[in-house]
C-alpha cells in the first residue's frame, strides 16, 4: 500500500474523522486529506505521533508494503527479545461468560521463539468453559492480530453480543460457524450474510494452562 492509503486504513479502521485523526498527528484535517489524496506525506513527527498513538510500527504508516491489523485498543507490541508479552487491557476472553472490562494489564512470560514469530502478539486470559477440551479456564492464550483464522483453527473474535470470544472458526461461502470445543454443551454461534457484525480479533497461536503459571 502507498502511504495514503495506509494513513486511509488507519484511520478509517479506527472510525475516525480527519479532524480527529489531525488531532494525534498535531496538523490541520486539511494536512490529512493531502496525505490521504498522495499531494503531501507526513513529517516524521507525525508519523511518531501516530503510530505512538495506535501502537504500531512507523513502517505501517510510511512503508509501502505496509497493511497488517491495527491492534486493538490496550494492546502493545511485543519485544521479541524480551520472551514476555502484554496482557490486553480489554480483559478476559470469554470462553463461556461475558468478557470481564476491568482486568488489570500485566506482561506475561511466553517462550521467546514464539515472540520472534508473532511479533505484534498479546496475551488475554481465559475465562468460561466452552473450550476446555482444549484450552482450560484460567490459561493465558498468545493471540496474534495478523493471522487470519482458517477452518479449525481457534480465534478470538469481538460480536455484537461479546467483546472478545474464543472459539474454532468455521468460514462457508454464505455462512460462519464459531464453534465451542468443551467437555459441556454449547451451542454453535452462526452467523449469515445478514447477521451483525464480526471482527476477528486475531487466532490463537500459544496458550499456557494457569496450573503451569504457578
């Protein structure tokens, strides 16, 4: 992508006007819509400024290849070398219960290969039931916001219903099945064309049971 079409995604993805988007680069809504229309480019004090802001990298603003997710709110960048990696701020991912808003944001330990492969990963904790079979209550999960989920493979998405919601991802032509994997019984979430909206969060890549945090 050019640089204004990354800045377009930044801030289009994070639903705001060019007037609040002018507000954390600290220039004129009228410097943005050059920006966005390729007339100017930003000083790189603004691009500091944003990518400050949203927590993510100067190379996603300015680097032409740049296109990766925009983390979500809370979250921090890993630092691959340092093996440890933020617990979101939004809170618990529910596996079976309404996500908890007030969790308290910690780092927590994760080898250091799996850092240096998911670069921009963050962790959240594991509360509910509706996947114990596989991952258990309690447990941190690695969720990387640049893997998009494929058929199998375990999620975490944001619902009209959920914050964040862990389940297996199951994509059709028409429909999406987020499908609980536990010792209980769930039913299945589906969703159509015409269904509200889904935004995934990222896919799980690692998780730790809470009896090995101990």
């Amino acid at each position: 992508m050019s640089i204004a079409e990354n800045i377009r995604r930044i801030r289009t993805q994070h639903d705001m006007t060019q007037e609040e988007f002018g507000k954390v680069a600290a220039v004129s809504a009228m410097a943005v819509s050059q920006w966005e229309n390729g007339r100017a480019v930003p000083r790189m004090g603004a691009v500091q400024r944003i990518a400050d802001y949203f927590n993510i990298s100067k190379g996603e603003v300015i680097d032409e290849e740049a296109g990766g997710a925009v983390l979500p709110s809370g979250a921090i960048p890993v630092v691959a070398s340092s093996a440890t990696v933020p617990l979101l701020t939004l809170g618990r991912v529910h596996a079976g219960l309404l996500a908890d808003e007030e969790e308290v944001a910690h780092r927590v330990e994760v080898p250091a290969s799996v850092c240096a492969g998911h670069p921009r990963a963050f962790a959240l904790e594991v509360e509910g039931d509706c996947m114990n079979r596989v991952i258990p209550e309690g447990s941190h999960v690695l969720v990387d916001p640049d893997r998009q989920p494929s058929n199998g493979s375990i999620a975490v998405v944001e619902t009209e219903d959920y914050r964040a919601v862990m389940r297996r991802w199951y994509k059709g032509s028409t429909k999406l099945m987020l499908s609980a994997d536990s010792f209980e019984d769930y039913e299945d979430m589906i969703f159509g064309m015409d269904d509200g909206p889904v935004r995934v969060i990222g896919t799980v890549v690692w998780f730790q049971a809470s009896n090995e945090m101990e």
